[in-house]
C-alpha cells in the first residue's frame, strides 16, 4: 500500500500497482517514497493533463473495472489543493 498525504486533505491509500500506475501518469519515478512540492506539484499535473491530451480519458481496460482517470481522481484533487495551499504532498509505503 501506497500513502498520500498533505495538510491540503485527508490521507489516500493506494495498491502499490495503482499508485504506480498514477505515479507515472504523473510524470514521477515509481519510488516507495517521495514528494510533490512547489514547481512540482503544478508539473505533475501538467503532465497529467498532457497525457490525456494525448491518450485519452480511458486506459483501455475492462469497462467494469475503474480506470486510471478514477483511480488518480482523489489524488488529483489532493495535488490541486496543495498547490493551491502552498503545502507539499508526500507519499510513502505503508
């Protein structure tokens, strides 16, 4: 499992595979720790919106089963809110 955390909203866990996941689509290294603060918070979420410019909303997997876009969805709205609060997001295994 995968924690997120910032002032900027309530801890997500995550599958160690999703937080991967989301960590690439990100623009990050999947490492079992690090930190999104200042510039990097507003490139992470750059580089997600490049990616579904890109590819597209979907991952190309089961209809039934939740999609990338879901899974990050939480996440995404933590990054904004840390941006917005000035504050850094960390995230380490749990």
């Amino acid at each position: 499992m995968i924690r997120f955390q910032s002032k900027a909203g309530a801890d997500i866990l995550m599958l160690q595979a999703h937080a991967d996941a989301v960590l690439a689509a990100l623009g990050r290294e999947c490492a079992p720790s690090g930190i999104f603060e200042g510039d990097g918070l507003a490139a992470a979420l750059n580089h997600w919106d490049q990616r579904l410019e890109s590819d597209g909303p979907g991952d190309g997997a089961d209809d039934d089963a939740p999609g990338i876009g879901q899974r990050a969805w939480p996440l995404l709205q933590m990054l904004r809110r840390a941006q917005d609060a000035r504050v850094p997001v960390i995230w380490s295994s749990s």
